[in-house]
C-alpha cells in the first residue's frame, strides 16, 4: 500500500495497480461505468483534457473537471458520483480530470493491469485479484496533494482485509508490512462507521463545507457495484 502516488517507487512496475480514491474520483469512475459510459479518460492536466476530447463526437462525450472539491467552470460536471446517471453517461465517454486521483492512475498506467477501487466496487477488485492472483499487487491512495488521506488508507485496508479473509490467512501473515497492518487496523476499527469517518477526514470536511453531503453517504456504500474500472490503453478505463 502506498498512501499518496508519489510514494510509489518510479524505478518498479508491478503486476497489478490499484488506484483509490474514495472521496471521490474512483467512485465516480465506477458509478460513470455502471450508468453505461463507453469508457472513462483520466488526465491529470485540463488543458490535454480539453485539446484530446475536441476530437470525439460532442453527443459522445462528457467532461469531467473538479479542483479543490469545486466543478471546473466551463465543464459539464464536476467529480460527483451522484451526476453520473444513465440519462448523462450512457454510451458517452467521460473524459475526467480531479485534483488527486486522476494523476494517481496516471502514475500507475505502465502497470501490467491498472484498475480504479473504492468502497463501493471493493469485492469487484478482491475477486479480480483473487481470479487473476497477481504476483505483486500496489494499491495506491490518492491521498490530498501529496498528503495522507484516511478515506483512502480504509479502502485499501478493506480490500486487504478481505483477501485475507478469502485466502484464510491470518493477519500475522502482514507483519513486517507497516503500511497494510495499519490500513487493516484502520478499516477494522471503523467499518462499522465508515460516514462517521469521512466526516473525520480532511477532504470529507472539505466537501461537507462544498455541500456535498450526499455524495459522502454515496461512497461509503461497501460493494454497491459489480464494476471493475480496468484500463485497456494508457489513461483509458472500461468496464471489466
Ligand atoms: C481528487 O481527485 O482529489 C478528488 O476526487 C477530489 C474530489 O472530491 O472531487
């Protein structure tokens, strides 16, 4: 577990990367893929966002632009899930762009397999693994600006906690790996009150001051979608 994508060594490529960003960007992806989007285009600067989607059918695409919480003016929505309905997204594809956790995928995207986790799509990315059983397996959280995120270290924390569940592995089996025991221990100390958590959360209280309280109930929402966010070209994501 790497809790910010800066943290991840430039010199490996694992087999497979999962990037996390709860609050909000990766449960966007997931719920756009779900709702029916062709497929998902993550960029990490606006303006390449802007000048790539000029080429694309105007009625095929939807621009996804969010800094500091806030919808990128001249952008047709910001990085709510709750925006991501079948009447917006369907057969369109959405070509995004957030503060955090579009450049944590890219910082990932030369990974043999590159996927988007979050609570609500958390058994899609556990039974990937365990189908696929991966050699060596990063999950990366977005975090805030290079910073430690707490929502995103409980996502990676459920997602591991759940593989040693499956596998039958006792926690012990963690020790001597400080970032997934601490990530475990967190998830298990909060599952149960995952909302209470965001609201504890810097980026939660962030968006709570930007109204967003809905969205943090959305995403709290432990494997609400069967979706799997896998990339199939560089920065391109689709439906698994
Ligand atoms: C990000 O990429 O930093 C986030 O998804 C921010 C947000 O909540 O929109």
């Amino acid at each position: 577990i790497y809790h910010t994508p800066e943290l991840t060594p430039s010199s490996e490529v694992p087999d497979c990367a999962i990037a996390i960003d709860v609050l909000r960007a990766t449960t966007t992806m997931v719920t756009a893929l779900a709702a029916g989007a062709e497929a998902v285009q993550v960029f990490s600067d606006l303006d390449k966002l802007i000048h790539v989607s000029e080429a694309w059918p105007t009625e095929k695409r939807i621009r996804a632009g969010e800094r500091g919480g806030a919808k990128v003016a001249g952008f047709d929505m910001g990085n709510s899930p709750l925006d991501c309905t079948p009447e917006q997204v369907q057969g369109r594809r959405l070509f995004i762009s957030t503060t955090n956790g579009t450049r944590s995928l890219e910082r990932v995207q030369k990974a043999a397999s590159v996927m988007a986790g979050a609570f609500v799509n958390r058994r899609a990315v556990v039974n990937y693994i365990l189908s696929e059983q991966p050699e060596t397996v990063w999950i990366v959280g977005s975090g805030w600006e290079g910073s430690y995120s707490l929502e995103d270290t409980a996502c990676a924390g459920a997602i591991a906690q759940s593989l040693l569940k499956e596998l039958q592995l006792p926690v012990d089996q963690l020790a001597g790996n400080d970032e997934v025991v601490g990530a475990v221990t967190l998830f298990d100390q909060w599952k149960d009150r995952l909302l209470e958590l965001m609201h504890h959360a810097s980026h939660g209280k962030r968006l709570l001051r930007l109204d967003c309280d809905e969205d943090l109930k959305y995403c709290v929402q432990m494997d609400l979608l069967d979706v799997l966010p896998i990339q199939r070209e560089p920065g391109v994501l689709v439906k698994k």
